[in-house]
C-alpha cells in the first residue's frame, strides 16, 4: 500500500509519477491544439518530435535517480500524449484527487490504474461533473492551499481556463482546517505570452519561503500582493513576459535546496544558486512547447513529512 503524503511543493521527494512520450501520436492539427503555445507551434512546423520528448523526459528521469526518487510511469496508451501527468490527478495531505479534466484525455487517468490498486480507495476521491481543477492549478504551501482559477463570466468559452470556482469550493470543503486562497489568472486563446494556462505558469514556492512569481499573469493585482506580502517582495523572483512564456515558474523541487530547471534559464538558475540551491539543469525546451514544463510532467505522490 503507498503512504501518500504531501504537505508543499518542496520537501524531500520520495515517490512521483513522470508522464511518457513514448508513443504520443501525430503532431495535433490546430484544431486539437489544447492551448495557444502549442497551436503556435504546430502552424509554424516547429512541434516538438517524439524522439526529441523522450530524451528530455529520460533526462529528467536521470536526476530522479540520482535522488533515490522512486519514478512511477503511466502505462502506456498508443498514440497519445501522457506527457503532463499534473493535469490528471493531485495529492493533498493523503488523499488523492482524480481531477475533472478536459474530457478529450479521460484515458490518460486510467493508464494509472495500476497505481491507484495500491492506494487506500477510502483515499481516493472524484469531484463532481460541475467541478473542474486541474493539478497545475493546485499548490500547496503549510496551512495553505493555493488554488489557480478563472472568474471571467466567459469561462465555459476558454479551453485555456481549467479550473473553475465550483473546483475551489470542492477542495475548500474537502479541506476545512486548511486556507484556501484563490488566483484569478489571465487566459488567452491566442496569444501564450498572456495566458496563464495553470497557477504553475506564473507562481511556484521553492526552498522554505522563496518563490518564483509573473505579476502580470494575475487578472487582480491584489492576487499578486497576497503573494508578495506572504512570501516577502526580496524572497520572490519576479519572471519577465518573455521568461513566463518560456515557463520559469514551472521547475520543480526535489528537495528543499534540489530544484530541476531547464538548462536555458540562465537568470533564474543564477538566482537560485546565489541562495544556495542545487540546480539540476536539463533540457526541456522542446516539451515546453506544449506550454508544460517541469512540474506540469510531474505527479508527486510521497514527500517527507516536515
């Protein structure tokens, strides 16, 4: 049985699931493109190759192995992206939450099947069908749970805007002794510089009380300055437009002081070293053009207690 546990975004990780680009099917016409990065790319003939993906994710493997992180992948589906495994499902606590995904990839929830027979099924739960909550959209930070949203009355019209007030609300009553704080996030369907596609696009904790923040992807400044004010303005690193649409804030921590990166993100990786963090560096360029990164291809299940 797997004793999951997570309590933040940084404590040593013991357990995880990494998506899979191993058959991930034909490039997308831009009719199926997901979201504004990736149709970008499929009309200019730049989307990325599977070959390329795989040697990415097998990079990102690699340093998992290097920590002793036990890697969980999903079985495979043919012909189908199983890259971002954060969309379909989170840990709270110990309890794991299938998320309402777009129906389109309903699939990619059941190549982890084998994986959920070891869970405690009194710990697993759906939300309802009104319910919607990706797990890019899903941080958590203490007694905080910090919660990507979009409250724009035109929600049902934005395939870029994931999870919605009804989600909020589900996981605020499934955890009533935690703060559940909401972020309305700027979407775009055309345009990727200005749509935050997930929470993880344009904020994400590091270390014990740093962060990586894009002011500009919060529709509300004072979003933003919830933020600024928890964290501390000198504890937060604040990504340009340009450095949001290559995705900064979407790294991901395998310890307190270990942070993955992609290996072009030279300011935010000198940063983090000034302050003491281990940066792992890898290249994860061409699976970003899918506007996912580090930890949108990550599921934690296991972190050390603090």
């Amino acid at each position: 049985m797997l004793s999951l546990h997570i309590a933040d975004e940084t404590s040593r990780l013991r357990a995880v699931v990494l998506g899979s680009a191993v058959s991930n099917g034909p490039t997308p016409t831009a009719d199926e493109a997901y979201d504004p990065k990736s149709l970008e790319h499929i009309l200019s003939g730049t989307y990325p190759t599977e070959t390329d993906m795989i040697a990415e994710m097998e990079a990102f493997k690699a340093v998992f192995d290097k920590y002793d992180v036990a890697v969980y992948r999903p079985e495979m589906i043919e012909n189908y992206n199983q890259i971002f495994t954060r969309d379909i499902g989170f840990v709270i606590d110990d309890v794991f939450i299938k998320a309402n995904i777009l129906p389109d990839r309903n699939r990619e929830l059941d190549a982890l099947d084998y994986l959920l027979a070891q869970m405690d099924p009194n710990k697993i739960v759906r939300p309802p069908d009104e319910v919607h909550i990706e797990g890019g959209d899903v941080m958590l930070w203490g007694d905080h749970i910090f919660i990507g949203t979009y409250k724009g009355s035109d929600y049902k019209e934005y395939i870029t805007a994931r999870t919605n007030m009804a989600g909020v609300e589900y996981i605020r009553d499934l955890f009533p002794h935690k703060i559940v704080k909401e972020f309305d996030l700027v979407k775009s369907k055309l345009e990727a510089r200005d749509n935050a596609l997930h929470l993880d696009c344009c904020f994400q904790p590091v270390g014990t009380n740093m962060g990586i923040i894009y002011k500009s992807g919060f529709r509300e400044e004072s979003d933003y300055r919830y933020l600024v004010d928890l964290f501390g303005k000198d504890n937060l690193f604040h990504i340009t437009r340009d450095e949001m649409y290559h995705m900064n804030s979407n790294v991901f921590s395998i310890a307190p002081d270990v942070v993955v990166s992609e290996q072009h993100f030279t300011r935010l990786n000198q940063w983090l070293q000034d302050r003491g963090f281990t940066v792992e560096t890898i290249p994860y360029a061409e699976i970003a053009k899918q506007e996912g990164l580090l930890r949108c291809s990550t599921m934690p299940l296991i972190r050390d207690k603090a």
